[in-house]
C-alpha cells in the first residue's frame, strides 16, 4: 500500500495515437490566402458544383443611369469569373449567379460584394478590386446609431470632416478605401485589421467620439509597429488615454413646483360667446360694442398718460444729476455769447479772405 502511494502520478499521452498530418508544418502560413489556380489542380469534386447560388441587390433610383452605363464592364469582368449577371431596371435590382461553368465556389459570394459596393455608390474601378483575394469589404449601417436626425447629420459630417480631411487621414492611418453614402459607410481593405479599426472608428463617431482620438492612437501604433524591439510588446504605455469629459449643464434659475395629482380632469375655460354672455355684450349691436371697445381704449390712454405725468413731475422733484447739471452750463454758456458781434467777426473774415485771393484779371489791362 504504501509502495502505490509514494509512486508518481501517471500522465496521459493524449498524443499516443496522433500520427504526424502533412499541413503541420511551420513553413506553411495557414492564414495565407492563396488564389484558385486550375492549372495548379485546384478543381470540385464532380468536376462542377452540384447547385445554384443566386444573390440579388437592390438599388437606388439616383444609380440607375450610372449602373445602366458601367454594366458591360461588370458583365465582362464576371464572365472571366463564370459568374453570369442581371440588371433588372424594373424591379430595381442586380442579380448574380453560377453556372454550370463555374469553378470557384467562394467567387459568387465576392461578386455578392462586387453588387453591394456598386449600389452604395463606389465607383466601378474601385469597386472591381473586391473580385481579387487580397481584398476584403465592410459595410456600416450607421443610420439606426443615432435617432436625432439633426445630430445624425452633425456626426456623419464630424466623420468626413472639413474638405474631407478626416476621412483622408483615415483611410492613410488605416489603409482602406472609405465612402460615406447615406445611411451607410462602404469600407474596402486588403486587411482585416484595417477594416476592424475603420468600422470602429465609424461606430465611435455616431457615438459621440471624435475620429481624431483614434486617427491619433492609430498613427502612434502604425510607428510602434516599424520597430523591432517594441513589435511584441504591449503598447498601453505609448498610446493616449482620453478621458470623457462631463459637461454640467446650466440648471434653469426657476423650477416649476409640480402641481398636485388629481385624477379629475382641469375644468373647462369659458369660450369667448359664455364671456359675452355674462357681460350682456352678446345682445348688445354692433354699434354699442364698437363704441363700448373705444371707450375702454381711451379709458387705458388716460391712465397711461397719467402714470406718465406722475413719472416726470418726481423726476423734476428729484436732485439734478452731473450730466444734467453739465448740459445746463453749457445752455448758459451759449446764452452768454453776444449773437450780433459774433455775426460781424464773421463778416469781417469773409471779406479779408475776398481781399486776399488774387485773380489773372487784375495783372490785365483791359
């Protein structure tokens, strides 16, 4: 018994009966997308695929005569492909499906994406990258983010920024191709990771981070990422921590007391035919009551004009102040000045000025 006790604990071998598989090899990069080759061998089981697959898209109206001019491009450029294509200018629709010709089984779903891209307004150049491997696309609805339409507008412009600068230094920071149409934000990358960064920068945004906090935190990772010491390290120390900041509102001066619950409703105010009636005006004719309405007009003018009256006689009552006393100085001051010499002095220099001009006719004898 105690021979069992001091002996060491068995350790299984989950690997006993694991044989060695040709992909576990560290040469081979399994994340690497590697293109469908026939040449190379790449074929179905069957030598076709055994069902169709079919995508449609719809469009908008303002695309049409865009789409109607761009899509022997796209019928040309799918043909490559064995993918066959449809433009339904009555349904307002695309639609792309395989054929019996078609090898690549993953190639209908990136013309599934070729069709999106299209509908959301990127151009046609850029929008048949999406067909290659290396490229991968996003697309952000951001219209059910924010329910104020006005603020909806505001942040979907904070994101493009002035001229387009934001959205320029974006697509820089994180290498994608990025539009704003609408309700939605169309992103294209050759990288994941990129399109990871512009979807939560687009997010942020609607929610009301500004894209400049991240375009700085992206720019600092993009230079640590170049250096070979700090490429494996964590970068918390490096990157910018931006706290929220709450703004107090102002508290209104006045708060309305809340009135009493009552479960009955306020009672009804009079119209204006019960008002009448209670003053007998209703009965009374027209005449009387134009004449009863300028009687109360000119009763309202008496009294105005005696508040007036009372005002001005306790401001005369009332000590006189500096600039009142200054202005009747100078009223004394211009009393005081003689008017008729005043009016002479000023004759006197007309008349030396006239004697002072001289004229050619005086040198000229007539």
């Amino acid at each position: 018994m105690s021979q069992e006790e001091d002996a060491p604990p068995r350790v299984k071998n989950h690997n006993k009966y694991r044989r060695d598989k040709p992909w576990d090899n560290d040469q081979i990069d399994h994340w690497k997308n590697q293109p469908w080759d026939e040449g190379d061998g790449d074929q179905l089981p069957g030598g076709r695929l055994l069902e169709e697959s079919c995508f449609a898209t719809l469009f908008p109206k303002y695309r049409e005569n865009y789409l109607r001019q761009v899509w022997p491009v796209v019928t040309k450029a799918l043909d490559g492909y064995k993918i066959a294509c449809e433009l339904n200018l009555v349904e307002g629709s695309m639609t792309v499906r395989t054929t019996s010709k078609t090898s690549d089984p993953y190639l209908i779903l990136k013309a599934r994406d070729l069709l999106k891209l299209l509908s959301r307004s990127i151009p046609i150049a850029q929008a048949l990258k999406i067909l290659n491997d290396e490229w991968v696309c996003d697309i952000v609805k951001i219209g059910g983010l924010v329910r104020n339409k006005e603020r909806f507008v505001k942040r979907r412009q904070r994101l493009l920024g002035q001229e387009g600068s934001t959205l320029k230094a974006l697509e820089l920071v994180t290498g994608c191709f990025i539009l704003v149409q609408g309700n939605t934000v169309s992103i294209m990358g050759q990288s994941y990771q990129g399109l990871k960064q512009a979807r939560l920068v687009v997010v942020d945004c609607m929610n009301n981070i500004h894209p400049i906090y991240h375009i700085k935190r992206l720019m600092i990772m993009k230079e640590l990422a170049k250096d070979e010491k700090l490429k494996n390290e964590d970068w918390e120390r490096f990157l910018p921590k931006f706290s929220k900041k709450n703004v107090k509102t102002k508290k209104p001066a006045k708060k309305k007391e809340p009135k009493p619950y009552t479960p009955f409703p306020p009672a009804q105010l009079p119209r204006k035919v019960d008002l009448q009636l209670e003053t007998g005006e209703y009965f009374a004719s027209e005449e009387q009551r134009k004449s009863q309405q300028l009687s109360i007009k000119k009763e309202e003018a008496r009294k105005t004009s005696v508040h007036k009256r009372k005002q001005r006689e306790e401001e005369d009552e009332t000590a006189p102040t500096k600039s009142s006393q200054a202005k009747r100085n100078k009223n004394h001051l211009a009393e005081d000045v003689d008017i008729k010499n005043f009016k002479k002095n000023v004759k006197d220099r007309a008349q030396a000025k006239k004697s002072a001009e001289t004229k050619i006719s005086d040198f000229i004898q007539k």
